[in-house]
C-alpha cells in the first residue's frame, strides 16, 4: 500500500484507544500508530518482541502525515527521532 493510500484510506480509522495502525516493512519491522484518546496526537512505536520492549513517541497528525511519507523500505529507531525506549 502507498503512503497516500495510508493516508487517505487507513489514517481516519484510528477513532478509539482500541484502534491501531501497523505498516510493515520488507524485513517484517513493525510501525505500530495508536491515537492518543484524550489529546490530539498518535503514538508511534517499533515493538522489539525479543526484549519485550518498545521505541516510541507522541507526534501530532501533522508529524504523522510527514513521516509516513517519508518512510525508509526499512523500519529503524534512526528514522524517527525522539524516540523513547519502554518495556512492557
């Protein structure tokens, strides 16, 4: 799926805290976008199941919208910045 398609057709349905997004590169790294129920802003993540742990952080819709056009073909902690280390 493209990244306008992403934006246009999935972005929308992320309604609830219940509703999450998850794009998947070649490598099968996994984006995980969760809306932020009680404010304007999404979590993005990159689960590492191994350490049962997470790399993540808040963006704005804006933010969002920029990076998933810009996504590399692959998902690493070094194409978001601000990334915060959480385990589960």
């Amino acid at each position: 799926m493209s990244a306008k398609s992403i934006l246009e057709e999935l972005l929308h349905r992320l309604r609830s805290e219940d509703d999450y997004l998850g794009i998947m590169d070649a490598r099968d790294n996994l984006l995980q976008i969760l809306r932020d129920p009680v404010g304007d802003r999404y979590w993005v993540e990159l689960p590492v199941d191994e350490a049962r742990a997470s790399s993540g952080r808040y963006l704005r819709l804006e933010e969002l919208q920029e990076l998933i056009l810009r996504l590399p073909p692959v998902l690493e902690r070094g194409c978001i910045p601000g990334l915060e280390y959480r385990p589960w």
